[in-house]
C-alpha cells in the first residue's frame, strides 16, 4: 500500500535520454528506497504532439509534449506545419493582449535574418518557451490526475514550469546546470573562456548595433528574473555539486541548499559491459559528452599540436555527437593531424563503457564551469585517470596528482603535458585509476545520495 505520491517532472526520461542529466536522475530513482511511496514521472517529450501515458520498468509515465526550441520547432516541424503553428502562436497572443510575446518573436525573427551567426545568444524566452506554452497547461491537467503530495522539479525547465503551476503541492527543485545564474542560451558562463562572476550580460557586448544589444540584454534579464523567481518559490533547493549551492546562494542570497550529488551506474554494471575489453594497443585519449562550445572539444586540435611532441602514437577519440564535429575534424585535418582523430557519434551507456575500458587516459578541457561533471566518476568506475581543467564541479570530483591532473583553465600546453605524463608512465596512470576508482566507490557510500533525496521527499510529504 502507498502512503503518499511523488511526482518526477523531468527533461527527458528512458528510453527518450540524451544526457547526463536524465542518465543521472533514473540511477537515482534506481537506487532508491521509497517503501511508502508511489513515484509517477512527468517526462517533457521533444517532437510528441499528444499526451502519451505508458509503464517503464513497472513505473507510470506521462510524456508530454514539448516544444524544444522558441517558439516552435524548426527540427521536428516541417515548414507548412512550422508556418501554422507560428500564426496560431501569433493570434493566440494578440487576442489575449500578450503583445510582449509579439515583441520577442519579432527581435528574434530580426535577429535570426540580418545577424544568424549571432542568434545563439538571443535567450530562451522562458515566458514563451515555458510558462506560456502548451507543455504548461497539460502538467496542470497531469498534475490534477496524479494529485501529487510532492512535486520533484528536476533541472531547469521542469523547475520553472513546477514552480509556475497554480498548486498549493510543495516542490523540491533539483539544480542540475548553469541557468538560474547565466542568461546565455547554452549557459555556457563564460566569455572567451573567462569565467563569469556574474552574469552581467557582456557575451552580448558589441554584437549588435546598440538598440537591438540593449534589448537582447533585457530579455536575457527577463528569463533570469522568471528562473530565479521561480526557484525561489521552491519548498526545497537542492544542487549536485557545491559549485552549484554557491552559485544558487549567490542569487538567492541566504537561501538554504542541500547538496546532493549525482549517481551513477552500480560497479557490477560497469564491470559486465567492459569484461574481456582491454587497453588499446595505440595510446587512447577519450573525451565524453556532447560536441560543442561548452565541452571544449574545439581546442583538441591545438592539444595535439602540443602532444605530438611529447608521445609517439596517439589517438584521440571523442565519444559523442553535435554540431561542431565537422569543424573539429576538419581543423585537424588542415593541421594534418586527422589520423589522431576519431569521431565515434553517440554510443549507448554499455558500448561507452567498453570505450572507457579501451582508453589510456580520459580528458575534460571543458571551456565552462561543468555543474557537476559525470565524466570523472564513468573514467573512476573504470579504473582511467582523468585530465581536466580546474572549473566548476570538475575540482570536487577529482583529486589532484591523486585520481587525475587539474591544469589551469585554458592552458592547453599544460593540458597536453598532463595527458603525456599519463601515456609516458603506465604505471603512474594504472595507479591514478585504481586510486579513483576506490575514492569514488568510498564517497558514493559516504554521501548516500538516493536516501538524502529520500529524506527530503519523506519530509515534505509527511510535513516533517
């Protein structure tokens, strides 16, 4: 018999997942022990047109239609369904008097047409994106149907959308990324690879003729204001890391944040997928995550310059997808490094762990503060020391000189000389990896994290 609900708002859930965000949360919901609990999940589908119900692993979930890009999909709608959709957007708001809502769709169809290469840095119009869309009103009708004693917000959008609903449900938000203290579009929290203090909007600077600078600037400061308004209203803040306590508390000054960090796959698991894998005969420096600006994979080029100094063979294989992977390629091969190179695309939780097996040494030369950072714990779990800039979560999660190398953010030379050092010393590798495996395995016993978000839930649903 259940005693009380709990309802998982969340980005994506299985088998719809695409990150480590997702990833991390269903290990959570794995390893928890809920016995008087009934756990129904609310997963935001990109590209779904009608509510969908279904069971996965005996747990409910409802799938809802979501929009992922502002203010209609350019990827999963064709251009006629595009162009009905964009009139029906435009006449709902005018008839409801929305007239900012107007606004926003035409700074950025302005934006989009006379500076393209600049549109990344318009926001995600969170009023429009979230609060006003249709993904809102089903949640309050799923919302209604469960009839949830506890609302867990998991990230960003579900956090905003939760905490938006009309619900007397008291909400745990679970902050996973940069956006309740970056503005920019990919949250990437830096400018030209300086980390920001704050958010004062400078990533826009001089990339538009001032007006229409100063009025990317005020949306930017308007989906913030909606971010953290929103978080505000949380009957629990909890973050991953302590970067990301600090940085909420830096703009909810005062506020309480409980840290509880991500999981990961059980050791068992790990173990299984790599039996009978070993090390690649040529050196295997692996880099994991989506390829873009944020992850770095951009200045690999240059590393290798560098480290085609200092090793003989070596391979770099970056295991992932995104838009900037022609560009990586295609930079190394003008530098006539592109037999260093392999791109693998996505691979599936098993397959990446039978890469990480194959690897010599894993590399994070992330350009932001990661919020958090699954990379250190998979290469932990696979017994391979990690290289990584000295940002964000990354600096919890590995110990210097012990279970990997911290360099000083963007020195790509130290950088290089790091990830030589562990290919010219076996051992010394061998050992960081033994020594991070053990650290990670004694830490997730220490933080029990599943039974602290257990906690919270139980003391929210019984007013504890």
């Amino acid at each position: 018999m259940f005693y009380k609900t709990v309802l998982v708002i969340t980005d994506k859930f299985p088998p719809e997942v695409s990150g480590g965000a997702e990833l991390s949360l269903n290990n959570m919901l794995s390893e928890m022990n809920y016995h008087n609990m009934r756990v129904v999940v609310a997963a935001l589908s990109p590209g779904r047109y009608e509510l969908k119900k279904d069971i996965y692993r005996d747990r409910t979930v409802y799938r809802i239609p979501f929009e992922d890009s502002w203010p209609v999909s350019t990827v999963s709608a064709g251009k006629l369904r595009m162009s009905y959709r964009l009139l029906k957007y435009l006449l709902r708001n005018f008839t409801k008097g929305n007239f900012k809502s107007i606004y926003r769709l035409g700074l950025a169809s302005v934006v989009r047409k006379l500076w393209p290469r600049e549109a990344g840095t318009l926001p995600l119009m969170d009023a429009d994106y979230l609060i006003n869309s249709r993904a809102a009103s089903i949640l309050g009708k799923v919302v209604e149907e469960v009839n949830p004693d506890v609302i867990h917000a998991d990230n960003y959008r579900s956090i905003v959308l939760a905490n938006n609903l009309d619900s007397s449900v008291p909400v745990i938000s679970y902050v996973r990324d940069n956006r309740f203290f970056c503005g920019h579009k990919n949250q990437a929290t830096n400018v030209r690879g300086d980390i920001c203090n704050i958010c004062d909007k400078s990533c826009v600077d001089r990339r538009f003729p001032l007006p229409v600078e100063r009025s990317v600037k005020h949306l930017m400061s308007e989906s913030l204001q909606i971010r953290q308004k929103a978080l505000a209203s949380s009957a629990v803040i909890a973050t991953t890391s302590q970067f990301l306590c600090d940085q909420v508390q830096s703009v909810l000054p005062g506020r309480e944040v409980v840290k509880i960090p991500n999981l990961i796959e059980p050791a068992r698991h790990v173990d299984v997928a790599q039996e009978g894998i070993s090390r690649s005969s040529v050196p295997e420096i692996l880099v994991v995550g989506m390829i873009g600006h944020n992850k770095g994979q951009a200045q690999l080029v240059d590393i290798a310059k560098h480290l085609k100094a200092m090793v003989g063979d070596f391979r770099i294989v970056i295991a992932g997808r995104g838009q900037m992977a022609e560009k990586v390629l295609s930079d190394a091969e003008s530098e006539g490094l592109r037999d260093h190179f392999w791109v693998t695309g996505f691979l599936g939780r098993e397959e990446l762990y039978r890469v990480y097996a194959r690897s010599t040494v894993v590399a994070c030369p992330t350009i932001w503060p990661e919020p958090f950072g699954r990379v250190p714990f998979e290469a932990a779990m696979s017994s391979r020391p990690v290289v990584a800039y000295a940002v964000g979560g990354l600096k919890e999660n590995i110990i210097d000189r012990e279970t990997g190398i911290l360099v000083n953010p963007r020195d790509k030379r130290a950088f290089a000389s790091a990830v030589a050092e562990l290919i010219n010393d076996e051992d010394l590798a061998k050992v960081m990896g033994r020594r991070a495996r053990d650290h990670v395995l004694s830490l997730f016993e220490r933080q029990n994290s599943a039974q602290k978000l257990t906690d919270q839930w139980e003391a929210l649903a019984f007013n504890e």
